[in-house]
C-alpha cells in the first residue's frame, strides 16, 4: 500500500513513447499469478495447457514488485476464480472446451478455480504483503465485477504498471477496461506470459499499436521503476 514516502516523477522507457509518471498517483496491478494458471494440475492444465510456458514471468514480477514495494506504490493483486457454489459462474465458462477437469470439480490442488482452495491462491514467490490488495475476480477483466475501480480512485491513482498472465486473455482484457475507465497503462512485457508465445507477442503488440490501450516496457530487473 502507498507508504509517506516522497514519491516522484518516473520516467519510462516504453513502446510506442517514453512515458513520465507521477509514482504517487502510479499502482502495480498484477493478474492472476495464482497457483491454478501456474501449477501443474491447476486450472491451466485442465485445458491442455502447457504451464512451464507461464515461468518466465516469475523473476520480472518479482523484480519490479520488490522496486514498487522501496518505492512505496500501491501494489494490487488480482485473482480469478468464483465461490464455492458457483453463484457467480456463468454455464457458458463451466462448459467451455473440453477440459480434464471443469471449474468447481476436484483437483490436486483442491476445486478447480474456486475462491479459498490452495490452487487459487497466488504463487508463493510473488506472495502478496497483508498491506497490499488483492482482488477476487470471477470474470477475465479485473474491473467487472469487482471494487477495483473504487479503490483506485480512492487512492488517487491515474497510472497503472500491469504485469501477470495471460497476455492475451486477463492482461488483454483488464487493460482495455482500465483504458476506457481512463488509466494511463504501461504494460510490462517481460511480466507477462501466455501459454502461446506468439499470442503473447501479438498480445503485447495489440497493446503497443499506436499507445492505443496503453505502452508496453520491459520491467526488467525493476531498474527503470526507481
Ligand atoms: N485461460 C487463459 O488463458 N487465461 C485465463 O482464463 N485467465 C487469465 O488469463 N488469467
């Protein structure tokens, strides 16, 4: 959460324009980093997905997280998942594909995709502090449904750094709503994965194209968010 620290104005290398920030008004949203997309076993492989491919995202998110955590930003994690009798997940979801296991059965990590099971929580190496937020989302986006927009804007916050998986379902989808609910979204590439690396590269390039949803910059080692 935003600490009393004396917050300043950061400067983005980013794609398809550098980007100043004012840190004070700036969160880190990170989605879905949850042991059921990460995780053999988890709702990600239900799929037929393979989750090594979501990996690569780990120490970047873990980089800058640690950045935002000195910097004293407001760091705010998101989880997908729906309650346990399934209330608030629509049949056209329950149905999709033709998984091994569908939302709600049991797995090896407990029911699949459901809000209080091991696998819907998020992954040990990017554990959230009692002080950050975390948000339970049942949709892809992170603002349908959901108090995320209240607690932005009771914070003050204009800017969001967003990271997480997957590029091209809830980064994708959680951008483009905060674009039309007029945040500045800068998109950090390497903090980003998909299951597909060319829907991943496509994903961030639909982001780039023209700033249209937001930039997109490597978060790297989180140098660039200090
Ligand atoms: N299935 C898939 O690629 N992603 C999701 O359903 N959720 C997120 O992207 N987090």
């Amino acid at each position: 959460m935003a600490n009393s620290k004396q917050l300043s104005i950061g400067t983005v290398a980013a794609e398809p324009a550098t980007i100043d920030l004012d840190w004070s008004t700036t969160a880190l949203l990170i989605i879905d980093m949850q042991r059921d997309f990460m995780e053999p076993g988890g709702f990600g492989e239900t799929l037929g997905n393979d989750v090594s491919q979501l990996a690569r995202a780990v120490k970047p998110i873990a980089a800058v997280l640690g950045a935002a955590r000195d910097l004293g930003l407001l760091v705010v994690h998101t989880r997908e998942g729906h309650l346990p009798d399934l209330s608030d997940a629509p049949p056209a979801k329950i149905e999709r594909g033709a998984p091994s296991l569908r939302i709600g059965d049991p797995g090896p990590m407990g029911r699949i995709l459901i809000r209080g099971e091991a696998g819907h929580d998020i992954i040990p190496a990017l554990y959230p502090l009692d002080s950050e937020i975390v948000i339970d989302k049942p949709g892809k986006g992170a603002f349908y449904a959901t108090e995320l927009d209240d607690i932005l804007r009771k914070y003050g916050i204009e800017n969001l750094l967003v990271c997480g998986v997957t590029t091209e379902v809830c980064v994708n989808t959680t951008v483009r709503e905060a674009n039309d609910r007029g945040y500045r979204c800068v998109v950090l590439a390497d903090g980003c994965a998909s299951y597909f690396p060319e829907f991943h590269e496509m994903g961030l390039k639909m982001i780039k194209a023209q700033g249209r949803f937001g930039c997109g910059s490597q978060g790297n080692d989180g140098a660039d968010f200090k």
